[in-house]
C-alpha cells in the first residue's frame, strides 16, 4: 500500500497491522486537563484519538483545540469535521489550521441534526456535505489547491476518513454509498457500532465481492454496554443503530451490578468474531465517558502492545 | 404554491390595538388554497378582532378587502382610492405581499397577519408539505424528481446520512427521509445505478447565500 501521508495510522495499516482507535469527547468548557485525563487512559492501547465535532450537536471545545493539545502531548489525534457548523471557507481553514500543528487524520462527516443539541433553534450550513468534504481535503492535499482553484502553499498531508453505518436504511445502497465514499477519496473507514454481527459480516462480504475492501481500510465500531439500559436506549432511541435481541437479553439476564462487566465481555466476544472477518483492518473503540475500560478490551483481545512504526 | 400558516390572534392584536381605522386584506391566490389568508380567514380574523375590540369598549373602524394578488402592481392599485381611510393594514397574503403592500403605500403602517413557512403542496386538505427552497439551480433531474435541498434536513446532496431508519429522517419519524425518497423513485425508474454518481459541491451563490435575487426578462420587458 502506498503511503500518502505522515500518518501513523496510515503507516500501521499499510504495515498490515490491525489497528487500533477510539475518541474522546472535548469538555463542555474550556478546561484542557479534561482532554489530558481521558487520553492518558488510553495512549498507550490506541494508534489514533478520535477528537469528536460537537457530537450529538451539543455545544463543546472545539475538535480542533482538542488536537492540538493532543499532538503537543505527542500523541496521533484524528480530526473530527462535521459539515453541520461551517461552510467551505471555515471547512479549509481549519484543515489548514490542523495541517498547521501537523494532524494527520481527519475524519469526514455530517454531523447530527442540531435539533437533538443544545441549540436546536439554531441555524444549521450544510454547504457541503461529508463526501464532498472527502473530496475537499483529497483536492486540497494532492492537488495543493483550494477548492476555489487557486494553489495552497504547504498541502495538507492529511489521511482521510468517513464512516459508514451498514445499518442505516436502505440496506441496499450502503455498499454503493461504501464504493461512493471511496470514489471520493476516502482511505479508512470507521464503521457505526457494531452489535448485529451477521448484517456487519454480509456487508463486508457484498463489499468484498465489488473489490472495495482493497481500496480501502475498515476500521470496525465497538461500544461496551454499561447497562441494558443502555443497551435498550442504542436499540431505541439512536437512529441507525442495531441491537439483536438476544443481546440486550444477555444484559437484562444479568444481574444489575455485573451489567457493566457482562457489556465488555460482549465487546471483547465481537471483536474476537470481527478479527477474523475478511477485510476488517482494525478497530475503533468508542467506549462513551467509559476511557477506563479501553485498556481492558484492547488487551484482552490481543492487541496490545501496539506496533510501533516511524 | 407558497404555504402560510395563520398567526396567532394575540399576536395581531399586539401589534394593531393602538389603530382606529384597520383594513384586513386578503389575498386570492396561494394564501387561499393553504386557508391562512383567503377572503374566508380575513372574515374570521375580521370578526375575532371585533369581538376584541368590542369588549374593549372600542369603537374600531375594520374593513375586509380580499385581492386577487398581493404581489402585482395592478391588483395593490386596486385598493388605492381607499387607502387614506386607514391607518392600519393587516395583510393576510404571505411576506411577499405584505412588502410589496409597504413599498406601494410607504407611510402606510402594514402587519403581516400569517407566518410564511414555505414552497409546498396540498397532500390533503389541512396538510401542506414542503417541496422546494427556491435554491435557483434546479436539480431534481439527478435526484429521480425528489428534491433533497428541502427534503432532506442537512441538504445532503449525496445522501443519505447514517440516521435515516426504517424510511424516516433522524429527526422526526413522521418526516420522510429524502434519501429514502430519492432511492425508491430511482429504483421505480431503474436508475439505482446513477446513485452511485457523486454530485458535486453545489454553487449556492443563486440560493438565499447569493444575495436578494432576481429573475430579469428583457424578451418579455416592455
Ligand atoms: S433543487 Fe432547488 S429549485 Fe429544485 S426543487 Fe430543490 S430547492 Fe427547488
Ligand atoms: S435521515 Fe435522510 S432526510 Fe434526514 S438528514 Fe439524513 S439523509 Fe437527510
């Protein structure tokens, strides 16, 4: 695999390591030892911190700033951008900010719907959407330009990502939404949580049968359950997300103080499932306001020590 | 059409309860289809605010006139010879009339008498929808007809995002997920195939973003 960028997680997945990511979310204020604290938790059974973009459309520190205090602590942030907030000037501008402070990683996305944050009377810009933005940071990185046409000086060297939700509706446009994404330029994905494991497999497998997973690296999503309340409400109340029964049923059978402990078993049993599916190049652990758990289950999967790479 | 939808009754009378001399103007066209601002709502209206003003103890002089349209010359002229007898226009035809009314007759005081929501159709009496945001660059030609600037909640142009579930968008299970839309009708076409064409970055500059707009014909200028 050519590499494009200075990305470290580039460099292990072309290595043919699976990889390892997960996030954080930056603090609904202004303190930085917030984003320290969730990251040291984790630095050293991750290749990459995901810095989420005003996740649920709730108002925080900027994904931005949360990297940058990332790479100062030398670690690998991923730049979240959601299309929701900024129009293709602010778009550009922070990816030259970022490229600025040498992030490597930029995840492209929409965003939620601002009805569901803490400014649901607010304006949304949506300018361009996520797999325009895909083709912005490629335009702007390989061919040194802005999208206006006029020359960058000093590119963005930056990887770039999407995710991909093989559970959202229609079923059957997510492998050509998948093969529209890569057509844009995307280099790795991370995929939506993954509970229903036989959809996941059977869209991996119809990627595979069109030649896609060569063209690009699948990360797959996991998220522990801490309780079948949760379990019930990702089943529920997120949209795009599913829950088999038989999963949520393990959670409610369990006693209540064991939940937490039964939710990461069932993490750690998918990931061991998800390893040995063709194409899935890594895994991108979102244990929500639960950092503390990600060492656990990167251990107890067999993927730590992390590979070192230079 | 352009879709109105009433404004509250306190509001009007907020606005209006220091006139003397009001007129109701309606006006015939989308306003009335949508039942917000037709000669039938100016009767209503008309009536609540007398009632209003009657148990103020107030003598209130209110008129109802309905035009054929609000948003041509020829028609606002109409009223014209009778405009001096007031000091207060409620207007019931969508923001469009009630600023062509405040520009024709300019130390006229005018109130807009319903909220102008949107460019939409009927499904059913008593439900109308959006369909259209004017953007100025028609696209429905790659989207099988359905359009998904003013359909789909984030204007996805290469859609859909990863909330739509079971049809619906993220936002409210009662509202169709455009994507969806766009999906069912490219297939019903067969033409699931050109979903896969990544659609441009639009050029927004002819939509609201490019600044008060305007449409000039000199082969039909006089
Ligand atoms: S693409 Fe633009 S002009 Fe066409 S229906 Fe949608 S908003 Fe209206
Ligand atoms: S669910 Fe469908 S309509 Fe709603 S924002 Fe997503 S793509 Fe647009």
């Amino acid at each position: 695999m050519k590499i494009n960028t200075p990305s470290k997680l580039e460099k292990i997945l072309a290595a043919g390591h699976l990889a390892v990511t997960s996030e954080c979310g930056p603090p609904r204020g202004s303190d930085p030892e917030v984003i320290v604290e969730k990251a040291n938790l984790i630095k050293d059974h991750v290749d990459a911190i995901n810095i989420t973009d005003n996740q649920t459309s709730v108002t925080r520190m900027c994904s931005l700033a949360a990297c940058i205090k990332l790479k100062l602590m030398g670690l690998e942030p991923v730049l979240q951008m959601v299309t929701r907030d900024r129009n293709r000037i602010a778009l550009q501008s922070d990816i030259l900010g970022a490229a600025a402070f040498d992030i490597h990683n930029v995840l492209c996305l929409s965003g939620d719907h601002q009805s569901f944050g803490d400014c649901p009377t607010g304006q949304n810009v949506h300018d361009i959407d996520s797999i325009q933005l895909i083709q912005t940071v490629r335009h702007m990185r390989d061919e040194s330009k802005f999208l206006g046409g006029d020359d960058i000086s000093r590119s963005p060297k930056m990887f770039v990502g999407a995710a991909a939700n093989p559970f959202a509706d229609p079923f059957e446009i997510r492998v050509p939404r998948l093969a529209k994404k890569i057509a844009a330029g995307v280099e790795f994905i991370q995929t939506q949580c993954i509970y229903d494991l036989d959809k996941f497999e059977l869209w991996m497998k119809m990627a595979g049968d069109r030649g896609l997973l060569e063209k690009v690296s699948i990360l797959a999503g996991v998220t522990p359950f801490k309780s079948v309340g949760m379990a019930r409400y990702m089943k529920n109340r997120v949209p795009g997300i599913e829950v088999p029964d038989e999963m949520i049923k393990r959670m409610a059978d369990t006693p209540k103080e064991k939940q937490p402990e039964e939710g990461v078993k069932i993490c750690i049993e998918s990931m061991q499932r998800l390893k040995e599916v063709e194409g899935v190049r890594g895994f991108h652990v979102m244990a929500i306001e639960w950092e503390e758990m990600v060492p656990e289950i990167v251990e107890k999967t067999g993927l730590y020590p992390r590979p070192s790479v230079d | 059409m352009i879709v109105a939808d009433r404004k509250p009754i306190e509001e009007i009378i907020a606005e209006i309860k220091e006139h003397e001399k009001i007129l109701i103007l309606g006006c015939n066209e989308c306003v009335t289809v949508c039942e917000a601002g037709g000669k039938k709502e100016v009767g209503v209206l008309a009536s609540a605010l007398r009632m209003y003003f009657l148990n103020q103890g107030r003598d209130v002089k209110l008129d109802e006139i309905t035009l054929e349209r609000q948003c041509d010359h020829e028609y606002l002229e109409e009223i014209r010879d009778v405009i001096d007898q007031y000091d207060a226009v409620v207007s019931l035809a969508c923001g469009v009339g009630v600023q062509f009314m405040a520009e024709k007759y300019h130390t006229m005081p005018v109130y807009p008498g319903v909220n102008t929501c949107f460019l939409g159709v009927t499904e059913k009496r008593g439900l109308w929808t959006e369909r259209c945001q004017a953007c100025g660059q028609c696209i429905l030609a790659r989207t099988g007809g359905i359009c998904p600037v003013s359909r789909c909640a984030k204007r996805i142009l290469n859609g859909p995002c990863g909330g739509s579930t079971q049809g619906s968008c993220e936002i409210n299970k009662e509202i169709s997920c455009a994507w969806q839309l766009i999906i069912d009708r490219l297939k019903a076409l067969d033409r699931l195939d050109d979903y896969e064409q990544i659609d441009p970055i639009k050029d927004w500059s002819t939509d609201r973003a490019g600044g008060p707009r305007k449409v000039e014909r000199e082969d039909v200028q006089q």
